[in-house]
C-alpha cells in the first residue's frame, strides 16, 4: 500500500472516532433540551425560555445527522481500500448539501422559537463558512467523478496496450516509437 494511501486511511480512522465524538454530543444535547423542556413545561416557564432548549436540540440533530454521514461516508472509503469512486463521490455531495441543509434548517427553527421573542435577524444565526464549507464538499465531489473516469479510462487503455503488446508486439513497438517522437 502506498503512502498517500496509508495517510488517507489514518486521517481517517482519526475523523471517524472525531465524528463518533461529535455525534455522542449531538445525543448529550438532545438529552439535555429534553429534560430542560420537560422541567420548564412542568413549572410552567414563559415560552421564551424554551427557545433556547428547542435550539440546542435543533443543534444536536444537526449534529447527529451530519456526522452519520460523516462517519458513513469514511467507513465506505477505507472498506473500498481507494479514495477515489464513484460511490465515494456521491457520498461526499451528500455530505456537502446537508453541510448547507442542516444550519438553514437549525437558523429558521432558531427564528421560529423566537418570533416575538427576538427579532428575526438577531435569531437567524448562520456561519458563512458552513455555506461556503458545503459548496467545496459539493465541488470537490465532483473532482472525485473526474479523476475516477480518468482512472477508469486509464485502466481501460492500459489493458488494451497489454493486448496489443501481448497479440501484435511489431505495431505496439512501432506505435511506441512513434508517441515517443512526439513528445
């Protein structure tokens, strides 16, 4: 196994252990809203107080989905042994759409909570880099499509050279020679 291939993998194993972390906070925040709203229903607290419990859930579902996917996305790849698939790809476009998906849909749960709370602007809380995050997983995807086809391409045309080699060795020379040349 080569060295970038063996870099890729611990990095990997690294974010999946990072990922799991972050999903167990996601479920510590759900534990916590709950009980939180339950006692607040139970003393019967004003409603801006539940805002923040509801938000905080809305934030520990974000975080469980997105890193599920996360942690889907790095199994798949260190099971197939290769970074580059078409499967990898697709995985990591749906990453980077739900990288943009989950804090829209968290920032108007936020402003909902909140209506006649807060001002709508004061409770739409959203960070530039979460968008701008999901746009380059979404792009980088598709760098992964490219660069497989070209694999998949190059692993085609090398078969048929071995075949050529194998079956006319004199015209696979001779076309050799001649590539040669014209670099």
């Amino acid at each position: 196994m080569n060295k970038s291939i063996r870099r890729i993998e611990l990095f990997s194993r690294i974010l999946v252990i990072i990922s799991f972390i972050f999903i167990v906070v996601g479920i510590f925040y759900e534990g916590i809203g709950v009980m939180r709203l339950a006692a607040l229903i139970k003393n019967k607290a004003p409603r801006a107080e539940f805002a923040e419990y509801i938000t905080m859930m809305a934030e520990g579902l974000a975080f469980i989905i997105h890193y599920f996917f996360v942690i889907r996305f790095l199994i798949g790849a260190l099971l197939s042994h290769k970074p580059l698939t078409k499967n990898n790809g697709k995985e990591l476009r749906t990453i980077g759409i739900e990288t943009i998906v989950l804090p829209l849909i968290v920032a108007i749960i936020n402003i909902i909570v909140y209506a006649g709370v807060r001002h709508p602007l004061e409770a739409f809380e959203l960070e530039v880099y979460e968008l701008v995050l999901g746009i380059f997983l979404i792009q980088t995807s598709y760098v992964i499509d490219y660069a497989t086809e070209k694999i998949e391409a190059g692993h085609k045309y090398h078969a048929m050279c071995n075949k050529l080699k194998e079956e006319n060795p004199k015209l696979y020379y001779q076309i050799e020679r001649e590539i040669e040349e014209e670099e």
